[in-house]
C-alpha cells in the first residue's frame, strides 16, 4: 500500500502548469487558429504572381508570408526554445498538432523500429536544410509550399499510419526535433517529476495523462523529448512546472547520457551545415570558386552543367525574377556546404577528442559537446535573423548597431559555452593545471564555430 506524500505549496510556475492542464480547450482552439494560418500562409502565395520591386510586407501577402515565416517565426521559434523549452511544440505547432488530431482516426499501428533509428533528426535536418538552399526556400512561396507543405503532408501521413493520439512523427522524425531537443536543454523552465512523490501517490487520484510525443513522464529527467503543453501538470501530484538555472541541465549531464547522434548533430548539423548554408551567398570564395569551374568548363567544351534547364522544384528556376540556378551552381552550393560541414565540424570534433583525452575520462569528449549549444543557437539565430535585418531594410527599416548587437550575441554565446564546459571541468575533479588544459582545447574546438560567423560579418 503507498502512502501519499502532502502536497506542497504550488508555486507561480506550477500554477500556471496546472491552469494550462485545466484549460485544455482554450490552448486546443489557439492550435486550430495557428494550423489554418499556417496552411494559409504557406499555400496561397504559391498560387499568386512574385511581387515586383514595388510591393511591400503590408500591402502584399507574398512579401508578408515571407516576413512571418522567415523574418520571425523561424528565428524566434528558435530563441523560444532556449528561453521556454518546447512550448511552441506543445501549444502551437501546426505540424505536432495535425499529426496528433490525424492520428485519432487514423491506423493506430505500432511504430516499427526503422522510424526508431537515432539518425533520422540528424538526416532530416542535414536533408531539408541543404534542400532548402538549392530551392531557395527563404525567397520563394513554391519553395515554401515544397518544404513546409511537403513536411505538414508527411506529418499527417505518418499520423494516421502509426499511434494513437500521438505524435510519432515529431518523436521521431521531424527536421527539427533534434535542434529543438538540444535547444531546449538550455531553458530556465522545464517540466519536473518527483520520482518520490509519483511512487507513493494515491491510486484513487491518479488520473491517466496521454502524453502526444511518448516521453516516459516517470523517468522524465531531460526537457529535450518534452513539448511544454502542461497535459501532465500535477499528474499524481508529481510532475510540475518548476524554474531551474538557464543550462543547468548541461551542466549537469552525465557522461553515460550523452548521445552520439545528437552530438553528430550539434557538430556538424546545428554548426557546420548551418554556417555553410548561411554563408555561400556572401563568400566570395563560394563566387571565386564558381568562376574557376565555369572557366575550367568552357575551356574544355564541357557545358552541360552550365544549362540552366533544371525544373523549379530541384533547383531555383524563376526567369521571370532573374533567377535561375545552373547545374554548376547546384553543384558548387552542394560542395560549400559540404565543405563548410566537413572543415567546421571536423576541427571541433579533432579539438574535443583531444579535450576528452585530457580528462583521462571515455566519452568525454561526447559530454563536453553539449556546451557547444549556446553558440551552435546563437548562430542559427544570427543567420536567420539576417533575412529579418534584410526583409526590414527592404522597407526602409535599419537597426542601429546591429555590428554590435551580433558582436555581444556571439561573444555572450561563447561566454556560457565556455561556463558550462566550465561546470562539467568542475564535477571531473581534475587538478588545476589539467583542468586549464581542458578548458583552452575546448576554447578552441569552440572557435570552430564563432570564426565563421565572424569572418561572414566583419570581414566580407
């Protein structure tokens, strides 16, 4: 027979957990809101003329699609994770919700292994992200249609193949279910379980809690499967919405619970793929390399892949904009961001088996990744939020400062990846000496990824 352990006093965080469990229906209509905007903003401009030079974000729904998805969703979606855990999943993610609502009718079969493999956020997002890059998916509303319409599709197709009101798809194979776990590790907020508590609850007061995207809430000890959509607030009186410092849970990983695929992820997706895919429009050695190519071509009567007949879905092709992309161009952004993924990633990862070496410890190297987070979403963030800073521009709109804004963002970024490599040193009980040795190795696997950034906007 258990014994309940007395309730203690809810505090602020708690009680807003537990308002968002009781109020159910007023975050399910929030969901239908947002779905039909989305499905409204990613289909309709596809079917609408581009806009001329002359069209504004307020007087034109293309430009203005553009702006919400690219200007603000994409970068504050990503800022929200590290500041509120997975909330935009669980409360208004069109693609989670549609997959949860479409899977109540659908097959209900179990999830076979193959969708289980930990590899898939790590292909997903390597895949749509450089995919993106050859269709021109920030500029374009086909593209848009493409990706995100084609993402929405196969959310809802896997939804009423596999589960019962859940969300296997986002589980296991949305593009950024892994950046977004990562990410959220870093949040101040996070939903907690009393392990204690849980065991020793009232059977009569346990009410059943349908957990969407399958995290075992009684072993829940890491926000990064958790959608934040508070179902589970006050389940047995022993998980709740409780504060806790920004990265503690970095910090306090443990070696054994570090994933190789997420790692692979961090290193050479969040980091090297993504500076790769910001970059290559603006580095001139992207353009160089191209001229030397066409060159090479020409001079041997090769021109097949200068043609610029590839249809519109597997390369930028809009004559009537002046854009169209040729083989060689979707060659050359293939083998930048290849290149920039390789080059990144490869230096971090040299630095930080060196870094693991030195902490006498298997796996470190693993652990010690995850501090890299702060500046794999700092950057993400800067290479986002320049189409922001470019869409406002357009409009007349200039932010003061901005050189500097992105200097602090970076060097704050690099301040908390250092602090909680810091943290993790701490718990290794290492000598002074070996503990600096540590630290400067992964200082420099870290510089890996803030040089690109630095390079991209104050020396271009």
């Amino acid at each position: 027979m258990s014994c309940a352990l007395p309730a203690a006093p809810p505090t602020r965080l708690a009680a807003f957990g537990r308002w968002m469990q009781r109020n159910r229906t007023l975050v399910l209509g929030l969901q239908w809101v947002t779905l039909f905007a989305y499905l409204f903003l990613v289909a309709v401009p596809a079917f609408l003329p581009l806009p001329d030079n002359q069209a504004h974000l307020w007087d034109d729904l293309t430009r203005f699609a553009q702006f919400v998805f690219w200007g603000i969703w994409w970068p504050f979606v990503l800022v929200s994770m590290m500041l509120m855990g997975r909330a935009w999943c669980g409360v208004l993610c069109p693609e989670g919700f549609v997959t949860e609502q479409v899977s109540r009718v659908g097959l209900g079969r179990p999830v076979p292994r193959w969708i289980k493999w930990g590899g898939w956020p790590f292909v997903a997002f390597l895949g749509t992200t450089v995919y993106g890059q050859l269709v021109s998916v920030y500029e374009y509303p086909k593209a848009v249609l493409l990706v995100l319409g084609g993402s929405t599709v196969a959310a809802i197709a896997f939804g009423l193949v596999y589960g019962r009101n859940k969300r296997v798809w986002c589980r296991h194979l949305c593009p950024v279910n892994g950046v977004f776990g990562l990410l959220s590790r870093l949040a101040p907020v996070h939903f907690r379980t009393d392990r204690d508590r849980w065991d020793h609850a009232e059977p009569a007061r346990v009410i059943p809690v349908n957990c969407a995207p399958l995290v075992d809430i009684r072993r829940m000890e890491t926000s990064a499967g958790c959608h934040m959509c508070g179902r589970c607030a006050g389940h047995r009186d022993a998980v709740e919405l409780a504060g806790r410092a920004p990265g503690s849970e970095v910090a306090q990983l443990e070696i054994d619970d570090a994933n190789p695929w997420e790692v692979r992820l961090l290193v050479y997706g969040l980091i090297g793929t993504a500076i790769g895919a910001f970059q290559w429009s603006a580095s001139p050695w992207f353009v160089q390399a191209k001229i030397a190519a066409a060159e090479w071509l020409i001079e041997h009567d090769s021109y097949a892949l200068l043609g610029d007949n590839a249809p519109w879905w597997l390369l930028t092709h809009y004559p009537e904009a002046s854009d169209v992309f040729t083989w060689l161009d979707g060659l050359m952004i293939l083998g930048y961001i290849g290149a920039a993924a390789l080059l990144i990633g490869g230096w971090i990862s040299l630095w930080l088996r060196l870094t693991g070496y030195l902490t006498g410890r298997a796996r470190a190297h693993l652990q010690l990744a995850y501090a890299l987070i702060p500046i794999g979403g700092a950057g993400v963030f800067l290479g986002l939020s320049a189409l922001t800073v470019s869409l406002l521009a357009a409009e007349g709109i200039n932010i003061a400062h901005l050189p500097l804004i992105r200097g602090l963002l970076l060097g704050a970024a690099s301040l908390a990846s250092l602090a909680l490599a810091g943290r993790m040193v701490s718990r290794m009980t290492l000598g002074a000496a070996r503990a600096g040795l540590v630290l400067a190795t992964f200082a420099i696997a870290s510089a890996g990824a803030v040089l690109p950034w630095v390079v991209m906007y104050y020396v271009w």
